[in-house]
C-alpha cells in the first residue's frame, strides 16, 4: 500500500504540478512552505554523506515569490553510482525507517525506468545525473521534509509535459526525457502536452511523484494551512514553480468526498470461469471495487452486469482489461462522487501474529461500532494457529474491544 494513499483524516499535501516538476522544485517547494531548514540539515546529517552542504534562497518569478533549494558540492564530489550503491548509502543511515523505506522506493522505479529505456538490466543501470550527491539530497532530502511535516496523504494533480531536447550524459534526447516517459507510463500518471521547448518534468521530480502520491486529480477537500512555491532552475519569464498546498482534513468530520468513475457493462456471452479473473486483473491494474450483478438481458436471457469502480486517472487503462479480457463490445462510463466515513487502522497482537483492523473513529475520540479485522492478517494467523478462521476473527474483535 502506498504510503501517501488517502485515508480519512490527517495531513494533506497536495502537488500542483502546473508549471512541471523536480527534485529541486521538490525540495525547494518543501521549505517555502515553512519547515525549517535547520532541522532538514540535522536529518540529513544521517545520510552520513560528506562533499555538500543545502541552502535555501528566496527568488522571484513573474511577480510571485518563492524558494530554491540549493545543494553546494565540494570539488569533485560528483561520481556515476550505480543502485546498489545508492541503496547502500541510505540502507547504512541513521535516517528513520520510513525515510529508509520511501527513499529506496523512489530509487528503484528510477533505475527500473532507466533500466527500461537502455534495455538492461536494473543492476546494471549507471546513474549519472541522478548519482551525483545532489540528486540524492534532492530525493532523500525532499522524503526527509514529508517525513518532518508529517503528511499523511499526497495527491497531484496531471503532469505538464513540453517539448525539444535535452542534454545528458547519454547525449541529446527528446523532451519529454525517456526515463520520465516510462515512469509516467508505469504508473498510468494524467498529463497534459505544453508547447513549452524546454524540460517541464524531470525524470528525478517524476520519480518522486509518482512513486509517493497516493492519487493524481483535483484539489481534495481539506482546510488549507499553508502554499508553498519551489522554483525550477530555469527562468522563462513567467512564475516557473512547482506549487504546493498544505493543510489537513478534520478528523472529527463525519465523511469526505472523492471523484471517481463507474465503468458499467452486461455480459451475457462470457465462460463463467473467466469471471474470478477478470476480478483479480481489474484489481491489480488499480480498480478500487469490482462486482457483479446477476440480471435478465433482452429474451430473458440471464446475464452479468460488471461494476468497477475506478479513480479518475485509471479509467483508459481499466477499460483496456475489460476489452481485452471479455466478450463487451461497449461499456457505460460515468462520473460519480464517493462519500467515505474517516476511517483508521490499529494493529492487535496474537501469539501467532498481528492482525489489523480498520476502524472508524467515533466522536469524542471513542470507538465506534464499525470495525473488521483485514481478512489476510486473519488467514495467516488461522494458518499458523490451526484455529478456524471464525474463530480468528472473534479472536481479533475481542482484542480490539478491550483496547477501549
């Protein structure tokens, strides 16, 4: 599950990506929204990495102020690393687990994107830009600052994407750069074409969006606290920053509203068999709920209607399994707002194991009546105990009710 995925309450950020993004947009972005840059520069002193040092400068673009975040490298601190190199700088630490964790993600989809595009293999991957001691504090630096800030969900907004060349050590390639291509791709991420000729979306900033965020579309409901704009390197002479919106989402509130789209067909000519399948593809290609309806077509003949419900951004790549998978020829797509109650997740400690339970907290921080144990948390403790599953489940309730 992704970290920054929506969950109810608690911190949001969100990413306006209206004029592109990177890693030093990113980071500079971050700090203009407030977080002090003291405590960012004792946190990467657990980098254990020598050869830099972070500054933060206010500039001014078309009208609007904001901060750069700028990474000063001692002499010939810049060397080609490969993953595995990388990996072991932040492995070796002393920075938090979840920074740990976050960090080696965003790593990784950088090296299976550039691993992709050179057509070798992910060990065999040679950062260059991305290698280089400031690269790493843009993206270990920018894990840092969410971490610091507290954030709790991320959504962006669609990705701009401009036109021309660009220089790198591979030589001059085409914009938008091949590695921020295939990330985008991978994750299914909106953009927008820009007829903009210089590079919008880098593949570090790109990396780090669509590995963190937990969804891409509008601007969610929440109380606003804070805006912070991170500059971009280059000046185009208009206000070239990446925005970002910082508040919270009463965790007190009943409910909270999201976009989504129902994708709606009736079968009537598909082997039943393939039906478990297609559940199991819809749901790991990112479809948020998937069900099946028995109804009575034309002639009287019985049918399936199939439901899926799908964030705004998957519904191209949703409808592309549904076509491939079944005998539809056309479907029903809709928008639709969900209306979710807060909801929350502690863990209960078995002998066997932990169990999970998503909770929806009542008022007055009490507990309300709506809980249930995560089935694959109770499948392997009824596994590792022989117990029945019903019996886990009972198991789990009765711990969860004695914590309150």
């Amino acid at each position: 599950m992704n970290e920054y995925a929506a969950s109810g309450g608690g911190k949001i950020l969100y990413f306006d990506c209206y004029s592109g993004i990177s890693g030093d947009m990113v980071l500079g972005a971050l700090l203009d929204l407030g977080l002090d840059l003291e405590s960012l520069q004792k946190m990467l002193t657990g980098l254990n990495l020598s050869g830099f040092s972070l500054e933060v400068e206010r500039v001014t673009r078309g009208g609007i102020a904001g901060s750069r975040a700028v990474v000063n490298l001692e002499e010939n601190s810049k060397v080609e690393r490969h993953l595995s190199d990388i990996l072991k700088i932040i492995k070796s630490s002393d920075l938090p687990d979840q920074v740990k964790d976050n960090s080696e993600s965003v790593f990784r989809s950088l090296a299976e994107a550039e691993a992709a595009v050179h057509g070798i293999s992910v060990e065999r991957v040679h950062f260059h830009e991305v290698g280089a001691i400031d690269a790493i504090v843009d993206i270990v630096g920018s894990v840092c600052a969410l971490y610091l800030l507290g954030v709790d969900t991320i959504v962006s907004s669609s990705l701009p994407l401009g036109r021309g060349e660009v220089m790198t050590a591979h030589g001059r390639l085409p914009l938008p750069a091949p590695a921020t291509l295939e990330l985008i791709a991978k994750q299914q991420a909106p953009v927008s074409g820009r007829d903009v000729a210089f590079e919008l979306v880098t593949p570090t900033g790109a990396a780090l969006i669509v590995t963190l965020a937990g969804s891409f579309g509008r601007l969610p409901d929440f109380n606003i606290d804070a805006v912070g704009y991170g500059a971009g390197s280059h000046d185009p002479g208009y206000p070239n920053f990446l925005r970002l919106i910082y508040g919270f989402r009463d965790a007190d509130a009943v409910a909270y509203e999201e976009e989504a789209c129902l994708i709606e067909t009736n079968i009537d000519d598909l082997n039943p068999e393939i039906f478990g399948y297609l559940m199991e593809k819809l749901f790991a290609a990112g479809a948020q709920d998937v069900y099946f309806t028995p109804i009575q077509m034309k002639k009287n003949r019985p049918s399936v209607q199939l439901t899926v419900l799908s964030p705004p951004f998957l519904v191209s790549k949703l409808q592309a399994v549904i076509f491939n998978e079944t005998t539809t020829l056309g479907l029903r797509v809709s928008s639709v707002r969900k209306v979710m109650q807060q909801r929350d997740i502690i863990t209960v400690e078995t002998k066997w194991g932990p169990i999970r339970i998503k909770y929806t907290p009542g008022m007055d921080n009490r507990m309300s009546l709506n809980f249930a144990p995560e089935y694959e948390d109770c499948i392997a403790v009824a596994s590792k105990s022989g117990l029945p599953l019903k019996e886990v489940y009972r198991l789990a309730e009765h711990l969860f009710r004695n914590l309150y």
